[in-house]
C-alpha cells in the first residue's frame, strides 16, 4: 500500500504542486465517469430495444425478465458514476480549494479557489434540470423494467420460478430507482460563502 504523503513537506510551493496534481487527476477521473454515465443511457435503451426484438421474435414472454435485469445492471452503474462525480465537486469545493487557499493565501487578496465548482450549482435553473433529469433517469432505467413486468404479470400465468424472478426484479428496479431519486441532488442554489 502506498504511503500517504504529507503534502506540506518540502514548502507550500511543494504542497501546492501536489495538491493541483490531485486536481488534475480527480477532474480527469471526473471527465472519463461524465462520459461513461452519458454511455450508460445509450447502452440501456440499445439493450431495451434489442431485449425487446428479441421477445417478439422468439414470442417467449419469460424472456421480458431480461429487461429488468439489463436495466438495473446498467441503472446502478449509471448511479454509481453519479454519484463518485458528485462526490469529486463537493470534495474539490469542501476541502481540497480550502487546502489551497490555505497555503497560498497572504492575506491581501480574497481568493476563491476553483470558482466554477460553485458558480455552476449556483444557477437559479439548476433545480428544475436536476429533476428533469431525475425524470430521464427513472424513465430510461425503471420505466422500461416496470412495463416489463407488468406485461408479464399480464399476459397470463407463469411458472413459479418465472414469478419468483418477476418479484426478485421488481424489488431489484424498487432498489435501484430508490438509490436514483436519493442520489439526484436535486437542491438550490448554494448559499455564497
């Protein structure tokens, strides 16, 4: 395991280096996981479509489990570079922009590090986007797997395996648009500090 360093060793020139290194390295880690969440909406409505001409190909009904399960896969991968994104800008603005301003900061200026960090959140639309899109990702990874479902429960009986793997899908696609809805930051504004 590699040793934590100190980043005050060496000079505040030192530490300031290695925290803007961290930086660059959380905004590139940030970068590849904005593009990934935006592959997953891709990758759930191909496997929807494809899921989909399948079943009416093949005509097997059972088959609509497939639907739930490829969209709660992807549905929590999407969450999951959500939320490590949400978690690199609230770490940038929380701790790592103090630590710098700590140190370069000679009391004759009011800096404020990494501004866009805030001033993005702080857009008066922000809201209504965050639920718009909290509206996309329920539509894109939970209404497919419920219509599914649905369908299925429909459309006649079914083995008792095949009911036992709707339940077991349908608490999966509860899970997830749960852990959605909770993860959306949804909040205003933040307040100017």
């Amino acid at each position: 395991m590699p040793a934590i360093t100190d980043t005050t060793a060496g000079g505040p020139e030192h530490a300031v280096k290695a925290l803007l290194s961290e930086y660059d390295a959380l905004k590139a880690e940030e970068r590849q996981r904005i593009g990934a969440r935006g592959q997953l909406l891709y990758a759930t409505l191909t496997a929807v479509a494809g899921i989909s001409t399948v079943i009416t190909t093949v005509g097997q009904l059972e088959l609509l489990l497939l639907l739930p399960l490829a969209a709660t896969v992807l549905g929590w991968a999407y969450v999951t570079n959500d939320h490590k994104i949400t978690a690199i800008g609230r770490y940038v603005r929380g701790r790592l922009g103090p630590r710098l301003v700590g140190l370069v900061d000679d009391g004759s200026s009011d800096i404020d590090m990494f501004r866009w960090e805030k001033y993005h959140r702080e857009d008066p639309l922000r809201p209504s986007r965050k639920r718009l899109q909290l509206a996309v990702d329920l539509a894109a990874f939970c209404a497919p797997s419920l219509t599914a479902l649905t369908l299925l429960w429909l459309l006649g009986p079914h083995a008792p395996l095949v009911q036992i793997g709707s339940a077991a899908a349908l608490a999966a696609v509860l899970v997830l648009a749960t852990q959605i809805i909770r993860y959306a930051d949804v909040a205003g504004p933040e307040q100017r500090t």
